[in-house]
C-alpha cells in the first residue's frame, strides 16, 4: 500500500528554495557599505517575528543602532572583547588575531538583539529549561538572516562583546540581556563556504556522527 | 542616483517561497501517525546540520528515538513536568491543563536535540557568552522546522521535561544538555495561527513595540 499523496507538501521548486536558503545563508563579516531600505528592513524583523516562541512570549527585542557615535561605542566593546578572547584562546591566539571576525564599521545596518526583561514570570515550557527565551529568539533571528539572504543581503551575528556593557550603554533595564550584535547589509559577494571552515579554523562534521538512535554513542 | 540593483537578490517568486514556509510554521501538538521516509528525514536532518553555529563548533547532537518503550518514558517525562508546570502557574493551572501541549505519543517521528559534552573547550564568540551553543542549536531547530514545513510535515518542539532525567535516561554523558523533544511527522492540517494565540494563552505583540531604536525603550 503505498502512503496517501501529502497535500501540504510544497511544489519542487518551492521545497527546493527553502533548501537553497538554508544551504546559501553564510555569517558574513565583509559587507560592501550602502544601505537597507526601510521597507525592506521591516519585511526582514516581521520575518523574525514569525519565529516560534515557547509558551508564545515572544521575547525578542531589537534595538536599532543609527548613531554613529553608539557604533563606534559598540565597535570598540567588541574590540575590547576580540583581544580577551584571543588571549583565552592561548595557542590559538595569533590564528585567531588573523580571522576578520565582524564587521560593525562596514555594514549598512547593525542591530542588538535582546531579551526582555521580565522573563522569570514566563514558566510554560521554561520550569525546568529557562534558557528557552534565549532558544526563542535565535529562531527569531535564524528567520532574519535567511530572509536577509533572499534579499541579497549578508548577515553576522556577532557574540565578542561583553554583555553588561552593552546593556548598560543602551540603557537596558535590569533582567533584559543582549544576546546578538547583527551586521547586516549589502554585500560583493557570499562566502561560498563558511568562512571558518575555508580559513581551516574548523572543519565541517560529517552529519552521520550527529545523529544517534535510541541514545548516546560513544 | 539610484542604487545599484543586487544581483544576489533572489526573484520574487524565491523570495515569495521564503518568507511563505515562515509564516506557514507552526509549532504543532497534533500528528497524524504515518511515518517519514528515511529519505525525507535525511534531508532535514541535513538541513539542520547548515545551520550557523557559534565559532563553527556545531554543537548540535540528535537522538532518534525508535523503541516504542523509549518513547513510553520520553512521554511519561513529559506528563511529570506537565502536571509540575501546571501547579507552578498556579492560578492559571486549569487553563493550562485543556491545552494541547506535545505529541510524543502520536507523531511519526521523536528526536531529541542535545548540545554535546566538552562544550567549556570552545572559547571563540563564547568567553562571556557561553549560551550561545544553545543559540547555534536553536537555529540550527529552526532550519529543520522550516524545511519540514515545506515538506507538509509538522513539527512540535516540547521543552517539558526535566534534562537531568533524559539525561540519564538516554546515557548522555556528563556536560551534555537535552534542549528539546522534536514530535515530528504528517498532520492533518497546520493551525492557521499559533494555537497558544487562538487558545487565547497569549496574544501577538504589536511589531513596533518590539523595535527600537539606540538604547531601551520604556
């Protein structure tokens, strides 16, 4: 017997675009100046805002950086970061020195990404995992960069910053955290790879040693 | 002078298809038994694995459970948690227990998503923000929800459970962390709004209370 035709299944060549996205997506660190028109960068933030959230809290907050006084306040957390980071790293310190990691001062658009404040009276689905507020709004923010690709536009997320500083040089209210600094904009061209794995600072896992059956494999 | 047209813009019809499977994802809690191809299953799997990860450290780790008595216990730690929830909430604990909230017993397919163990060797983009294995994970969910949508199938992401016991349950090493339990598989029909918004659970914010624009918002 052969299993009913699935009539909520999308066409080929739609089903072949939602792969090509995924597949095409890359964490860009080079952008080519210019601007994101506002229409534009709306669609992309409702296109976030579409992404599932537990217990329906919805805990994203985006912050909009358009002074160029708070980039260059923002540019230099991240900087501050860069070299503690690449101190942590010891051995792998010059390696890393030498990788463009951001790109806060070229990119047409930056973003913070925050969670809100007021999380801890949100307890379905958070009781015993309360980190799904942060799981929440990365699927927010996979949305936005997918949509952005389609655009033509790249997107970095960037995590070098410490988090206390940033909040407390947008004036965030206790119990809300940065999570993201989004680079986003026009870019010449997207990595054909991930920029890591082409400058070898990882390699890509093969997908069988990810996936595992009725529990863990050693 | 008008900008230059971006060549790396996907055409309407692409882009249509993109931000379409993002409004059409639904976090669902009702299956209709059946079963995914192993073909179809690879090709999610896969989808997740494109996913951004923080550093490239790709932490994601994915447990397909196929035992009936498995999936017994994944659905009984569900329950335990339910009820806790339930008394946790307090006065909304009634209406808490009409919900639908997971569809262990009845989808086609359980994975249960893990960040892997060792994770504290991974420095870059995580010295102050070491959560962001769990960001990388999320997105990499988000993929895989995206494409299963394209492909008809539904996908509920339960986070009601304890870790420490599926932990255990699965023989999960030490520093490894259950983040999610996939119910996946065919569906009658997708919600036409999240069911937390139908059900009245919580409504859908307002987008330009979530944008701001330089600092925090009051």
């Amino acid at each position: 017997m052969t299993e009913p035709e699935n009539t909520l299944r999308y066409n080929d060549q739609d089903r072949d675009t939602v792969y090509r996205v995924m597949a095409e997506r890359r964490d860009m660190r080079h952008f080519s100046g210019g601007q994101v028109d506002s229409a534009t960068l709306k669609k992309l933030l409702a296109a976030a805002h579409l992404a599932p959230s537990v217990g329906f809290m919805q805990p994203w907050r985006f912050i909009r950086i358009s002074k160029a006084e708070l980039r260059e306040s923002i540019y230099q957390l991240v900087q501050d970061e860069r070299i503690k980071t690449a101190q942590a790293l010891d051995e792998r310190e010059d390696e890393f020195m030498r990788l463009k990691v951001e790109g806060v001062r070229d990119c047409a658009e930056l973003l913070v990404v925050c969670l809100m404040d007021g999380r801890e009276k949100h307890i379905f689905g958070r009781r015993t995992l309360p980190e799904m507020d942060l799981a929440s709004a990365s699927c927010a923010i996979q949305n936005l960069w997918l949509a952005a690709r389609a655009e033509g536009l790249g997107m970095g997320w960037v995590s070098l910053f410490d988090p206390d500083s940033l909040q407390s040089l947008l004036n965030m209210p206790e119990g809300s955290r940065a999570i993201a600094v989004l680079c986003l904009g026009p870019v010449d061209e997207f990595y054909p790879r991930p920029m890591l794995e082409t400058e070898q600072w990882a390699a890509r896992k093969n997908i069988d040693e990810l996936i595992m059956q009725d529990g863990w494999r050693d």
